[in-house]
C-alpha cells in the first residue's frame, strides 16, 4: 500500500471572489514507502499547493488526500496529527526561525508532538548532523548563521519531528550552485539514513534529475507526466514546451543528436553522458 | 483567512468614479461623512441613500466585494440596533417583561443602522476606486499649505503609501509563517488566552525579523534612488483637475448644503 497518496485532487483559491484561480484540477499521485519523489513544474503549475495538501495544511476543494490508505480529512480534529507524519518544508524556511538558540528552534516541533525531554536533546543533533550543521552552532542564535545554515536549521527543525514522509518545497531557491548541492546531498543523507520517504518539489530539472528516482511533472494544475527520470527526459521537447528546460546534459545530447551523433539523449547526469560520448568515439 | 481582510484593498477599473480627481474624491468623502451625520429624517437619508447607489453602480464594483467588506461589522450594527430599539422612550408597541419596543426606537435604530452602512459603504468605494498611490498624492497635494507651517507633509504622505503598500505584503507573510508554523505542529486555535498569546510568539517573531529587513531593504533602494525627501520633487504623473471634477464636486457640495439644512431642521 501507498504511504500517501492522492485521489482526484483539486483546489481552487479565492473561490466566488474575482480573483479565483483553480490551482489543482483532478490530480491523482501515490508516493511508496522509502521513495525519493520528484515533483516538478513551471512556476504557478501548482505544486506548492499540492505540497500543502499532502500534510493537511489545505483542505481539498475536491478528491481526498490517503495517509496509509486513510483519508486525512476523515475527522478534521485529527488533520493536525498528520503534520507529524508528513513533516513540510516550505520555501525559504529560514524565515520562520524565532527562537534564541538554533537548538531550541529545532525542538520546537519535537515539544509540539509532546516528545519527552529527555529524548529531544538527541533528536535536535542528530537532526543538526543529517542538515549538516556542526554541533557548536547549537547555542547560537538562529540569526547569526549565514544564509545556507539558516536554511539547514530550518530543514532540522522538520527532520526533528521524524517524520514518515520528508516534503520539500523548493529548497533550494535563491542558493548558489554550491549551497544547493549541499542541502541537496544532505536530503539525499537523510533519506538514506532513515529510510523515510521523500518529496521533492523544484522547477529545477538538474536537481530533480540528480536525485529523485520518480518524477510527476505539473502542468497548469494538471498532472502532466509521471515516471523514471530517463523517461521523462527523454521527452525533452515536450518538457520545453512546458516552460521547462531539460538539465544542461540532456540539451548538450540532443544538440549531439542534431548534428548526426547517435547518442542516446536519455542521459541526463554527466558521468553516463561521459561515457555515452566516450562510446561513439570508440 | 487572514487573506479575507478587504482593508485598504484596491480594485483597479476604468468607470466614471475610478477616473475621478482622488483629491475631489477625497473631499467628496469628506463632505458625504458630514451629510450623512447632518441627515435626520427620511427625505435626507433618501438623498444621500440615492447618492450612494448611484456612486456605487457607477464603479462597476461587484456588490459582493462591499458585503464582504461589511461583513465584520455585523456585531456592531446589531448591538447598535438592538440598543436603539430598547432604550429609546416613545410610543410603545410591544412589551414583554423588561423590554420594551417603542416605535421611535424602531425608527432611530434604522436610522443608525443606515448610517453606520452608509458610512463605511462611502469610505470603501473611496479605496476601492483610488489606488493608495493616488490616495497619498491626493492628501499630500490637499495638506500641501501646512508646508508652509514647516509640517512635513510629504514625509507623512510618503510614510502613509509605505504603510498602505506594505499591508498586503505583511499578511500574505504572516499567512506563510503561519502555515510554516504549523507544519512544525503550532497549534493557533486553541487553548485559553494565555496559551493562544504565547503561540503567537513563532508567528510575531519571524515577522517583525521580516519587516524590520524589508524596511532595511526599501530604504537602500530609495537612498541607491537618491530619494531625499519632498524638496524639489517632481512627478511622474501630474494630478489633473478637469472641469468634470469641478462639476462633480461643485453638485455634491450644494446637495450636501441642502441636506445639511434640511438635517438640521429635521427632515
């Protein structure tokens, strides 16, 4: 059985008011125990909303979100357990930091689930540890951290919970190349470490390539395609269609292709790609 | 739900009323608020009433967007009218035990029940209609004489354009933190007082951190804009007083004297 998934999904924002906008329209999607789902979109495709249903932030306007075959909704009291369950990272969390230590900051979802004392000291470093943050930022103040820490300090606060399922919306937004691949490599630690499932969600193709091993792809509040990422980018021209550019490798093959070179232009990370070109060259 | 706060919305259009000089609307607000509490009996209410319609339909605004916007206020108007209708002396004409309905306070909790709607309908088609940045241009141009007194008129107009422009950045922020916050298990609605106070220290704290560094982030811009202050100031688009303007304001004014009279004696 599914860990989550979603049936007939759709939402409208500000409905009967003249700004209504449909933002998910009959979305179906399941995410298996342990898997790296990525999800991705033009902006305004509709993914952030999606995000916020899959741990009842967002009440569906139609269709029905499943927790272990449950509907989420099937007793509104209970919609804020989920959030246990399904831990969400927004975009730029770092800005919901308001403690005075980081370390108390990363326990304030921990105390919320009513884990005992004892055990939160453990949870908050070893969460600290899987975002990558060295141990002595503990008793510093959220606000003295750089930029990328503060978005890991964030991302620990979610990790603390335990969650059975990690939900990401884009975070690696305004990070450089190098920031990105940290916080990315640290998910990917994660993931591995626990064994948790996880939700990518990202317009950034090249991170989504890298690490999911699943991809749904959004398409004005559409669910446009689904399956392996060699799959989806071997549909490259439809993915620019879609207002998405193809990660630099899978362009660099189809150029390849476009000028005579039969290469097979479903590679889409560099070390495949190397050996493709290395390949024809014989 | 916090997105459902119509204060200072705007609703850009091209009608009759959206077009109108902001400082004649701006005026024209001010002189229907002065009516309006010098109206009396039923002729003057039923000239201002027909004003307000006529406004109203003029700006093609949906009906909708005013109930929503009068919505909050329903407590308000109740209590007003349920005092009215009980504590005024008169003809009666029901009692039963303590209470006691009397025919003037039927008609005077009517009277301000319709005040109090026609008061806030005329304050909302003003920002409806006006874009706050015409707003601010209108009351820095109308304030403009206290220049002359040294009272920095500019500045606080500058400041009121901030504020307004800033309020539904800070909402929508407020919203995301909230959301933020709750995934982390927050739990707003509950609790008694003191509880719920203290779950909105992880709401407060992000925002005010956010709009201290959005205020540090809008003046660098201004300053990297050389912006210093009203002196020698020019702008972009020039408030134009056209003759329809006159013509508006001047029929308002002269209604609005009459029903001024009128009030006064007690039509």
């Amino acid at each position: 059985m599914p860990i989550l998934q979603a049936e007939h999904l759709s939402y409208t924002y500000g409905a009967g008011t003249p700004f209504e906008r449909q933002a998910l329209d009959d979305v179906s999607l399941s995410l298996e125990e342990g898997e790296f789902l990525g999800i991705i979109g033009h902006t305004g495709s509709g993914k952030s909303t999606l995000a916020q249903h899959l741990n009842g932030l967002l009440r569906p306007t139609a269709g029905r979100v499943l927790f272990r075959g449950r509907d989420i909704w099937a007793n509104p009291r209970d919609a804020r357990k989920i959030r246990f369950s399904v831990g969400l990272v927004f975009q730029y969390p770092e800005y919901q930091l308001f403690e005075e230590t980081v370390a108390r900051d990363i326990a304030f979802g921990p105390r919320n689930m009513g884990v005992p004392d004892a055990e939160i000291g453990e949870r908050v470093a070893q969460s600290m540890a899987l975002a990558g943050l060295s141990s002595d930022l503990a008793d510093k103040s959220p606000f003295e951290l750089s930029g990328g820490q503060r978005r890991r300090a964030a991302i620990a606060g979610v990790i603390a919970m335990a969650p059975d399922v990690l939900v990401l919306d884009e975070p690696t937004a305004g990070l450089d190349p190098q920031g990105r691949r940290e916080i990315l490599d640290h998910i990917r630690l994660y993931h591995e470490t626990r064994g948790s499932a996880v939700v990518l969600v990202s317009h950034n193709m090249e991170d989504i390539a890298r690490y999911a091993s699943r991809i749904a792809v959004l398409k004005r509040a559409r669910l446009w395609m689904e399956g392996a990422p060699r799959d989806i980018f071997s549909r490259a021209g439809e993915l620019e269609e879609a207002g998405l550019s193809p990660p630099p490798v899978t362009r660099v093959m189809q150029a390849l292709r476009d000028k005579g070179l039969p290469v097979d232009t479903s590679v889409y990370a560099i070390e495949p790609a190397a050996q493709e070109i290395l390949r024809m060259r014989g | 739900m916090l997105k459902d706060i119509t204060l200072g919305q705007y609703f850009p259009g091209n009608s009759v009323v959206h077009r109108l000089d902001p400082r004649a609307k701006l005026i024209l607000t001010f002189i229907y608020i002065i009516a309006l509490f010098l109206a009396s009996g039923f002729l003057t209410y039923a000239v201002m009433l027909a004003w307000l319609v006529l406004a109203v339909s003029l700006s093609r605004i949906p009906l909708r967007m005013f109930l929503k916007g009068l919505r909050p206020l329903l407590f308000i108007v109740i209590l007003t009218g349920l005092l009215n209708v009980f504590y005024t002396d008169g003809r009666v004409l029901a009692q039963w035990w303590i209470f006691r309905i009397t025919l003037e306070g039927l008609l005077m909790a009517v009277r301000m029940i319709m005040r109090i709607l026609m008061l806030v309908t005329g304050t909302f088609l003003l920002t409806y209609t006006t874009s706050p940045l015409q707003l601010t241009d209108a009351l820095e141009r109308l304030l403009g004489p206290l220049k002359r007194i040294r009272v920095p008129v500019h500045e606080l107009a500058m400041m009121m354009t901030i504020a307004l422009r800033f309020i539904p950045t800070l909402i929508e922020e407020a919203d995301k933190i909230m959301n933020a916050q709750r995934a982390r298990g927050a739990d707003f609605d509950s609790g008694n007082i003191i509880r719920r106070a203290r779950a909105l220290v992880p709401l407060l704290v992000p925002l005010f951190v956010s709009a201290f560094r959005r205020a540090e982030d809008l003046a660098v811009a201004m300053e990297s804009r050389c912006y210093h202050g009203g002196e020698g100031r020019t702008r972009m688009r020039v408030l134009a007083f056209r003759a329809a303007d006159a013509a508006i304001l001047a029929a308002f004014l002269a209604i609005s004297a009459g029903v001024g009279v009128l009030g006064v004696v007690g039509f």
